[in-house]
C-alpha cells in the first residue's frame, strides 16, 4: 500500500487543496488518513481508482 502526500494528490486530480478538502466533505473523494499531528495522506488504490471512476464516465455523458 502506498500513501500520496498532499502535493501528489494535487498533481493526480488537478485540483487544489481546498477543492479536494470540499470534496472531501461532501463525500465525493477518498477520505484522508492522518498519520500524526501535522501529516496527512491517501490511499493511492482509492485516489486511482476516484480517477478511474471519472475517466469510465466520460463516455455516458451527453
């Protein structure tokens, strides 16, 4: 299992910070997982696969 650091989910998504934290919020992204008091991270599988999930639906829109 591999964890993203902020900036790599960043780069991944193309999104910033506060969009992916709002996302985040509504339940529409992986969840973070805090690893101490100042460090967050994603699972990589999960961020991959919220990207998967976009690029499958590009197809069924009108």
């Amino acid at each position: 299992m591999r964890l993203l650091s902020k900036r790599q989910v960043k780069e991944l998504v193309l999104y910033s910070p506060q969009h992916i934290a709002r996302l985040e919020a509504a339940g529409q992204f992986p969840k973070r997982v805090r690893l101490g008091n100042n460090r967050v991270g994603w699972v990589e599988a999960e961020v991959l696969e919220w990207l998967q999930e976009r690029i499958d639906a590009r197809g069924q829109q009108h």
